[in-house]
C-alpha cells in the first residue's frame, strides 16, 4: 500500500523529469518541509501551510508559463465551499454558519448565476497564496462527477458547494491563466505535472471517474490569480446526501486511490 | 465504489481503513466513533479535507457521504455529550474556543446555547475580539463569532417570547451589546430582527442620533433587504422613520450622512414624479421614503413637501394608477388646503378636467377615476375635523358621474 510519503517520494522525482525548471524551488520546498517535521506535504493543515509564505518565491502568485485556456464555453469554472468564497472576499453579511451563508445565497440567486459582487466586495483571493484552479469543464452540471473529472475525492466537495465562473475573454485579455506547475501543486495529493519540454497549452487533471479500476488524463486545468469579484459569478449548489447517491465514492483517505495514484504517477 | 453495509461480499473486500479516516467513520459510523472524532477535531486535527472545508462543512460531508442510517443519530448524540462536557467559564485556547463555537452555531445542539451564552457573559468585560487562530488568514472576532451562534438558535422572535427565560437573557446581551461600539450595529440590527427594537421608539432615535455604528448597520441591513421586492414597501416605510426621527431632531443631515456611507443619494423633495423624499443608489435603483405627512408637519422636511394641482394631474393622468400615491398625495392636499378656497376650487377643476371625481359614502371620501371605461376609486384619509369642510365642497361642486358599463344582453339572447 503506498502511503502519502511514498506519493510524495514519487513526485518529486517526477517534478525533477518533467518540470526540471523548477526544481531549485521544489527542492527548497521539500527542505522547508523537512525543517517542519514533516514527511510529506498532503495533509498539512492551514496554519502550517501558511508558515510556507516564509519562502518569498512561494507566496508569488503562479510560476507556470501562461496558459491558453480552451475557448470550448464562454466561461470557466471553480468549484469551491461557500466557506471558501466567504473566506476569500470582503464577504458583506457573514450570517456565522455555512449552511446560513449558503442559503442567503442560494435564496438572493434563486438557484440562477449571479454576480458574486451582489454578496461580496473586493478580490477573490484564496489563501494562503491567493491563486485558484479552473477548468473550461461546466462543472456546474454535477459537482461531484466534475469534481471526479478534475481530480478532486467526494471528501473535498462541500455539501454547501458553490461553482464560480469567469469570462474566458476576460481571462484573455488579462493573460490571466497560467499552467500549473509542480511548485503550485506541492501540497495537493492529486496533481498531473505536464511535461515542460512540450510547452502545454494548459495543465491537465486526473479524472478518477473510473476509480476504482483506474485512473486517467482528464480535462483542461489552468490557475488565476486574485479575481476582482465583478468578474465573477456564483451559482449556489447543495451537494446533500440525495444528491450524491448513487454517485461513485472516492476519498482522498482511501488505500485504493494511494494505489492507483502510485501506479498513475509511476507510469509518467 | 458504494457501500451497502449489508452486503457480505463487498464487506469481505472492502479496503481495510483506519479507523480514525474520514472513510471509516463515514462507513462504519457510531456514537463512540463520532465523539472521538470530534475531539480530535477540537484538539486541532488536520487533513487535506478539513483544510479545505473547515469544521462544519467538514462533518457535512461525512454526513452526506454516509449510507449508514443511523451517522446523523450517531452525530446529533456525540455532539450533543461533546458540547455538554465543554466548560464555557474556562479560558480556552482561541483555536478550541473558535472550533467549539463552529460546531454550536453549525449544529445547534440543545445545550449549546446555554454554554455559549454563559461563555459570553463571562467574557463581557474582556471581549476576545482580536485572535489569531490556527485555520484562518485574517483575525478572529471570537466574541462575536459567539454571538453569531446564539442567533442560530433564534432567527427570529419566538412564538411567546415574554415566557422564554433564553431568549430573555439573549436580548438583555445584545441590549448590552448596543452600549459597545464594536457591536453595536450587529446588536442592534439583530434587535430590531427579533421585533424587540422598534423603529419608532425612543430608544432606537437616541441610537440613530448618536451612534454612528449602530446607525449605519442599520441603515445598511435595511438597503440589503430591500433588494427583495417583496420587501420594498416595508423597506421604504421604515426608511421614513427614520427619516421622522432625524427631521424631528432638526438633523435630516444625519439622514443624509448615513445614506452617503451606504453609497446613496438621499434627495428630500424626491423626483417630480415621484414627489415623496428618495434615496437613490448606487446601482441606480431608486427607493421612495414612505412617510406620513403628519409626523413631519413641524419638521423642517415639511419645506420640502409641496401640494400643486400640477402633480395631482401628473399622477392622474398616468396609465397606470399609483394608487397609494395618489391616495396619500390628494388627501395631504386636502388636509393642507381645506381652508384655502382657490386652492380648493383648483383641485376640483384638475378633477374634473381629468374625467375624475370626489365622493362622499359613509363617512369614507374617494377620488373616482377613470380606466378603460370603469369607475376606479381611491381611498383618501381625511381626518374628522375637516370632513364637514371637505363635504360642503364635493356638494357644492356638480361631480360627474362615471357610470359603471354594466353589460348589455344581446338581441339574439
């Protein structure tokens, strides 16, 4: 059984074949890491994730070359908790539960997309280092299929989810989007390093809608940096138990999925 | 992959987990296993997941992602031990302290508002308003986070609220609350939620005179609610008293103040059109302050109310009738200029160049005015002393009568 140690052993190897451009500030990753009594950078919690802003590289936004976002919709997509919108902006009327959060919206929007400016103010920025991941996959269809699709377990999908969604011609002409690379991707489990020699359009997931038997290339990936809130907008989705049933269960705890991450990473 | 815990062959296969995982505990759950697990969440466990989602969200998830029947019994007994077993009058850690008021607020456990209470009153004097806790960016505002948990258990008034001891206590808290500047616009929106502070009392004027905080939240929560249509009418109501309020204080320039915090224009003689006080805002929406003319008649607003023939046309004339306006607006008229008999004769002549009328039933007086063929009629608020006045008039001038078209049978029939 491959623990998330022996992941992480696996990734830095792979970070050092595919992504070898980064790999001074991945190795100064890991030795921060080890500094921290830590064996491997999958299950860290908030306040030690934020002791990583003492690397100045690591706090700039996103080192991956600039990403050509797939114009296959108008907009992409960013799943995310309602904690995690409320977190991330000047939120106005913080009502001091999720499900309270949650419902204002879900009542305001009347289950439509809306401006996320009508309940928040200022910048969506993601802490700690304030960038976000998005797909052009219109993840609002199934939250947890498309969380499936974008290498995200059921344990991670809110049962107060929202999706977010932006303007790919803003995104554009911003030169908003970059590939994702290794550096951004330290302390996620579940990360397809794309080949730099290639020089990719954007990243790519890993789809584990056929977890258990296996895993596989999914869809476009790209990361933003902090988002004025007028250029986004929120559809509140409740991902309760009827709405998971009968939906394929993944959690990111579970051995198979170490294993077939294992085999997947092993095979790149 | 699902689990059906009653299948023997998947239960035989089923990957072997720990049995602290998130996996397990949504599998297998049970009292035992959540109550250790919400210790573990209290004593600052971390995981990816948890990260992510945080305390509440977290145990959501598990929630939803049980097929077992009994993980929300299971659940609701161990959070119900965990929060009975917590002693609120002892100083904890910021980070117990915040995630402990988490699991309150989100799950509302019957002991729960009793500890957080007590927490909160014990903590009065030194307010834990600034903290620095593990799993979030920002400060932490712990006391208020407490208060933000009683109020799930009360969203709004109960039912008998003069028997309910907690809501009792929960009100004389927030009352208190309205004395500190910090909390004072939560306490007194909330206050005013619970129907326990009334727009027009005095105790709501000297907090609308004096405390710009408490002012302002208020003012804000009343333009928030008015983004409900539904809301509008009661929105722009209480917007008129408190436009009462500061013009009987002769201060409309508090008024004024408060709706340029929020981004609003507040214009006292209103559009043309629209002849009451407005507040424009920043999106360009335009709300009306609805008030009564009586309240502000020794008020310096009453400068900006002006009764003409003119408007009472403009309002007449439109396709279709606003008939609380014109309603409000011919009976200020009148109540104004009963005794001034140009005036008088003026409003008449505008009546009746317009096909309308004034008439008289029962005590009840009506402007009557024509649409399509049919007679509508509009209520007017005439006070008693000037009803014997206002009689001699409508008598004394010869009223059309607009006759209501009854159907005609036809030949064939």
């Amino acid at each position: 059984m491959a623990t998330f140690e022996d992941l992480y052993k696996i990734r830095r190897a792979i970070a050092e074949r595919r992504q070898h451009t980064f790999i001074e500030e991945y190795e100064q990753l890991h030795e921060f890491l080890l500094s921290l009594e830590k064996a491997e950078p999958y299950d860290l919690g908030f306040e030690t994730k934020l002791k990583f802003n003492a690397l100045n590289f690591f706090v700039a936004n996103s080192f991956g070359r600039q990403a050509d976002v797939p114009a296959l919709d108008p907009y992409i997509y960013r799943i995310c908790s309602i904690r995690d919108v409320v977190k991330s902006t000047d939120w106005r009327k913080d009502e001091g539960t999720d499900a309270a959060n949650w419902m204002r919206v879900y009542d305001k929007t009347k289950g439509d997309w809306t401006p996320l400016s009508k309940f928040a103010r200022g910048s969506y920025c993601c802490r700690p280092r304030c960038f976000s991941w998005w797909t052009s996959y219109p993840l609002f269809e199934d939250v947890i299929d498309g969380a499936h699709r974008i290498g995200m377990t059921n344990d991670w999908v809110a049962v107060q989810s929202v999706v977010l969604r932006c303007p790919v011609e803003y995104v554009k002409e911003n030169k908003l989007a970059s590939v994702p690379t290794v550096i951004d991707a330290f302390m996620q489990l579940i990360f397809h390093p794309t080949k730099d020699s290639i020089s990719p359009r954007y990243g790519i997931t890993i789809d584990l809608s056929l977890y258990p038997n296996t895993l596989s290339p999914g869809l476009d990936e790209v990361v933003l940096p902090k988002l004025g809130v007028d250029m986004l907008e929120i559809l509140p989705i409740n991902a309760d138990q009827d709405y998971r049933a009968g939906k394929n269960q993944v959690f990111s705890d579970s051995e198979v999925l170490s294993g077939l991450l294992e085999s997947y990473y092993q095979h790149l | 992959m699902k689990y059906d815990p009653q299948d023997p062959i998947l239960e035989e296969t089923a990957p072997s987990t720990n049995a602290h995982s998130f996996m397990e505990l949504a599998l297998r759950p049970s009292v035992q296993a959540w109550k250790r697990k919400l210790y573990g969440l209290l004593a600052g466990e971390s995981s990816e997941a948890l990260s992510k989602l945080g305390i509440e969200q977290y145990i959501r998830v598990l929630l939803a992602e049980s097929k077992d029947r009994s993980a929300q019994y299971c659940f609701s007994e161990a959070v119900a031990e965990v929060v009975q077993e917590w002693n609120s009058t002892v100083l904890e850690s910021a980070d117990r302290l915040s995630r402990i008021l988490s699991l309150v607020a989100g799950f509302t456990p019957a002991v729960g508002f009793s500890k957080v209470l007590t927490h909160l009153e014990r903590s009065e004097n030194v307010k834990r308003s600034q903290e620095r806790v593990s799993d979030e960016y920002d400060r932490v505002d712990l006391y208020k986070r407490g208060m933000l948990a009683l109020a799930q258990y009360y969203p709004s008034p109960p039912f008998h609220s003069y028997d309910d001891l907690g809501f009792a206590a929960y009100r004389s808290l927030l009352e208190r609350n309205l004395e500190d500047e910090r909390y004072s616009g939560y306490a007194a929106v909330r206050l005013l939620e619970l129907k326990v502070l009334n727009f027009k009392s005095k105790q709501f004027a000297a907090l609308l005179l004096t405390e710009d905080k408490a002012a302002t939240s208020v003012f804000q929560a009343l333009l928030e609610l008015a983004e409900e249509p539904r809301e509008v009418p009661s929105v722009e109501r209480r917007f008129g008293d408190m436009l009462v309020t500061c013009a009987r204080a002769d201060n409309i320039q508090r008024f004024e103040r408060l709706a340029q915090m929020n981004r609003a224009t507040f214009d006292p003689q209103g559009d043309y059109q629209v002849f009451f006080p407005t507040l424009r805002l920043s999106d360009g929406t335009v709300l009306e302050i609805r008030l009564d003319i009586d309240d502000i008649k020794d008020t310096p607003l009453h400068e900006f109310v002006k009764y003409t023939t003119i408007k009472v046309k403009e309002l007449l004339r439109q396709e279709t009738l606003n008939e609380d306006k014109i309603g409000r607006y011919v009976s200020g008229y009148i109540d104004e200029k009963i005794n001034q008999r140009e005036a008088m004769r003026d409003l008449f002549d505008a009546l009746k160049a317009l096909d309308a009328n004034m008439r008289s039933s029962k005590n009840k007086f009506f402007v009557t005015v024509k649409r399509n063929n049919f007679p509508i009629e509009i209520k007017l608020r005439v006070k008693g002393e000037i009803q014997e006045e206002l009689m001699k008039w409508i008598l004394t001038r010869p009223a059309l009568v607009i006759q209501f078209p009854f159907p005609v049978a036809s030949a064939a029939a």
